[in-house]
C-alpha cells in the first residue's frame, strides 16, 4: 500500500502570531476539499496556540520546529515536549541542518530529543542530509547513515513506526538548487534500506521519508512521482499560501 503523503511546512523563524493566523486561514480556506494527503505547518513556538486555533474545523495539523528533551526545570529559553502537547502540537521537527550547524547540535543531543518526544506522543521529523563538501567528496551515504543511526540510538521498532525522516541535502535548502528527483530517490531508497536493517520490513516500509531542499510547485510532481518520497518538508515555498497549497493539490491528484 501506498504511504500517505504529509505535505509539511517549516516556516523558521517567519511570522509572528498575526502573520501566522493569516496564513493558516488562507491555507486552510484552500485545503478544505483535501482527503488524501496529511498537511502541517510549523510556526514559531509563540504563534503555535494561535494558530491551532486558527486551524479549527480543518484537517491542517500544527508542529513544532524543535524542543528541549527536559520536561522543566532551568532551561532558559527552551521548550518542552509537555508545553508543545499544551499547544495541540503533532509533530516537531527535529535535528534541523539550521540547529545542527548554527546551534552546534549533535546526533546525541538530538537522539535525546527524538526518544523523548516518541514516548510522549509527539511526531518527530528528523532531519538528515549532508552539505555539498561531503557530496562532493563522495561521503553522502556515509553522512547519512552516521545521522540515522546516531539519532535513533534505543528507539524501539514499536516506537519507529512513528517517525517521519526528512532528507534535506544541505547543499538545498535555500539555495534554489534542488535535487534531482532521481538523487532524492537515490538517498530515500537508502535510508528505507537502513531503516530495514534497523527496525525490519514492516516498520520501514510504513516509517514517511519527506525530501527537503528548494522544493516549490514547480518541482513537486517529478520528486513524489519517486517510489521512496512520501511528502516534503518545505521551507521558503510554504510561506506563500498559493504555492504551498498547489503543491498539497498535486499530492492529493497523485493520491486519487
Ligand atoms: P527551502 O525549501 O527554503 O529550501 O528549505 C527547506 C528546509 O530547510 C525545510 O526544512
């Protein structure tokens, strides 16, 4: 059986709450005939409440685009799998190339966060990918498996059949510069392989691997015509409510 496409939105640090309402409403004015496909947003941890709110009576889910792996304490400035249930979060995007190579996160630290968030009933969208000196050096897969494996350090095949991974090669993400659907392919078949090895068949085969990188309307088709690309995570395209609705539009018509 087919995986069901998830269509999801990064909007990193853009918009505020007002923004953020109007961007649900227009997205989900849109959307309303949409069945077959899974659709998110994730704004900014402060406009979450909001626009859950603003989703209401929609099938548009909401996500977080990163959390701490402590439930509370002294943490200043972080955000925990608990405060994100408070909101109506369903997924939460983690491991970011952003956080990874602006924040100095590590697969450690990041394997912290994806345990915790899939024994509290939080989605977690992990980010793998590697950075153009690697590709071109030849240490794609490598980097990729080093990721995977190190993030999911202890998850149990129970557990993994909530995951979604995101592949975003980094060399893509805001650059305009997209993968060739047949390199997407390349990388998520990959992964699906290394997923069987770790959790066995049936968890793999149901486990989504989104694509991320310049992803836009125009090049939505020919990457989830790929067997082993199940949505994207899509960042600058879905700020504009036209554009990343006419790529839901194209995962629904390749659902029917
Ligand atoms: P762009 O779609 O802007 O390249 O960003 C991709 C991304 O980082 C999504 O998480």
């Amino acid at each position: 059986m087919h995986r069901k496409f998830l269509i999801a939105g990064n909007w990193k640090m853009n918009n505020g709450i007002t923004d953020s309402v109007a961007l649900v409403d227009a997205i989900k004015k849109r959307t309303m005939e949409v069945r077959f496909v899974d659709m998110l947003v994730c704004p900014p941890f402060i406009a979450l409440g909001a626009a859950y709110g603003a989703a209401a009576g929609s099938l548009l889910k909401i996500g977080a685009q990163n959390m701490y792996h402590e439930a509370k304490g002294a943490f200043t400035g972080e955000v925990s799998f608990s405060m994100l249930r408070d909101c109506n979060v369903s997924y939460v995007i983690l491991g970011h190339s952003e956080r990874r190579t602006i924040f100095d996160e590590s697969d450690e630290f990041i394997n912290k966060k994806v345990c915790v968030a899939l024994e509290n009933n939080l989605l977690p969208i992990l980010c793998i990918g590697e950075t153009e000196a690697e590709r071109e050096k030849g240490a794609t897969f490598e980097v990729v498996e080093k990721q995977l494996k190190g993030c999911l350090e202890n998850v149990s095949s129970k557990r993994a059949k909530d995951l979604t991974i995101a592949y975003e090669p980094v060399w893509a993400i805001g650059t305009g510069k997209t993968a060739t659907p047949e390199i997407a392919q390349e990388v998520h078949s990959f992964i699906r392989g290394k997923l069987v090895e770790i959790f066995g068949k049936n968890v793999a085969n149901s486990v989504r691997i989104l694509y991320g990188g310049s992803m836009k309307a125009a090049n939505v088709e020919a990457l989830l015509s790929q067997p082993d690309i199940d949505g994207g995570l899509v960042g600058g395209a879905s700020l504009v409510a036209e554009e990343f609705c006419s790529m839901i539009e194209v995962a629904e018509k390749l659902s029917l």
